[in-house]
C-alpha cells in the first residue's frame, strides 16, 4: 500500500520538527519545504536542512528574497524594526508578524503537492498562534483549504493536526516521539545561542516548563 505524500512547511523549529516526526511515524511520504523570504537570519533553514538529512527526508528551500522589500515593517524582514522581547501574547509581537506569509507559504507547497502527487500540504499552527497570527487561526485555515482543494485537477487538503494543541502539548509529544529540541532553533534574533528574551525563546522556555519535560536548549540570558 503507497503511503499518502505530504508537504510539510518546515521552519526548523519546534512545531514543524515534532509535525515532521509525528507523520513519519504515522507513515506519511513526507517532502520538506522551508522558505528563505529574506528574514532576519537563516539559522532556521540550518537547522531544518540538518535535520532533514539525518531523517533522509527530501527538503527544498524556496528562495523568495526577492520579496523581502515587499514584507517590510516586521521585525523579522526589517533590519530597522527592533525584535521585541517579552511573551508572545503581548500585544509588541504583532511586531514580528510578516504579512501574508502563511497564504504564501501554503500557495508554493500547494504548487509542489500538486506538481508530485502529494493529497495534502502539512502545516504546524497551534492553538497558542492565534492571539497574534491571524495567518494561524482556523477561519485563515478553512478558508485556505477550501481554495488549495478547488485549486487544481486533484484535491490537495490542508493538513493540520495540531490547531487544537497548546505548545506544551506539541513539546510532551515531540517527547514520546524522541524528537532531539537540542536541534531545532526558535530565535528570532539568530545570534550563536537562543536569545532567552524575545517572544518565540519566552515561550519555547515556558512550553517546556508547562509540559514537564527537560529543556535542553542553551540560553544566552537565563
């Protein structure tokens, strides 16, 4: 019996890396797509390129830098727009959204499922996402999967399994599913060690501490 293939849009961080464990493990073909769209530092696509090697997983990096000044006003595209620190619901990370960039991450991974055969494109948003991210909220969701399905000769369906989760859940299962955090990456700011300080380190800290499980990442400001 095929295995069902499947896109995933693959960050190198937490979320995305337990998703990639958790449809290997339920037998999933699995294709890795990371974006480069020009953001504060490429450590992320590193680590998912890493990790994708040790899995034997095939992994592409759209290059979209192009498009970098046309998503300017993020922290995360905009050298001059300091990333904010403190935790991920304040109303300060709204800082760190950079503008349709889930529509235009599923669009080009719709494109690749299409293109090899894959019935859906796999994408890690929580429940936690949505203070911030509109791009992550099950309205954006439906509305995306109703276009992906109807957008070509074969359906291709949003996958997205962990909407209902919290991060701590995503990290307890990352856990059972030996997932190694050490090598996954969260920083915004990109320096040699996580930061400990800005939105996406104060939650990664905190996910773990709500979950139970060791932290094993190392932080620059503890």
């Amino acid at each position: 019996m095929n295995k069902p293939k499947t896109v995933l849009i693959y960050s190198g961080g937490i979320d995305s890396t337990v998703l990639l464990y958790f449809l290997l493990k339920s037998e999933n073909n699995v294709k890795a797509l990371s974006v480069n769209y020009g953001q504060r530092h490429g450590k992320e696509l590193d680590y998912a390129k890493n990790m994708c090697g040790q899995l034997n997983v095939e992994h592409h990096v759209a290059d979209l830098t192009a498009l970098n000044p046309l998503l300017s006003g993020s922290s995360l595209t905009s050298p001059h727009v300091q990333v904010p620190e403190g935790h991920y619901e304040d109303q300060g990370m709204k800082a760190t959204v950079v503008p349709n960039r889930n529509m235009i991450l599923l669009s080009i991974a719709t494109g690749w499922a299409m293109s090899t055969g894959a019935s859906s494109v796999s994408y890690a948003a929580h429940s936690g996402d949505r203070a911030i991210y509109p791009d992550c909220r099950e309205e954006f969701a439906d509305a995306m999967n109703n276009v992906m399905e109807i957008a070509g000769w074969d359906k291709v369906s949003l996958n997205r399994p962990f909407s209902s989760l919290t991060k701590a859940d995503i990290v307890k299962l990352g856990d059972k599913l030996g997932v190694p955090f050490e090598q996954t990456w969260s920083c915004y700011k990109g320096q040699k060690l996580h930061c400990g300080m800005c939105g996406t380190c104060v939650e990664r800290r905190e996910a773990f501490q709500l979950a139970g499980v060791t932290d094993p990442t190392i932080y620059d400001n503890v």
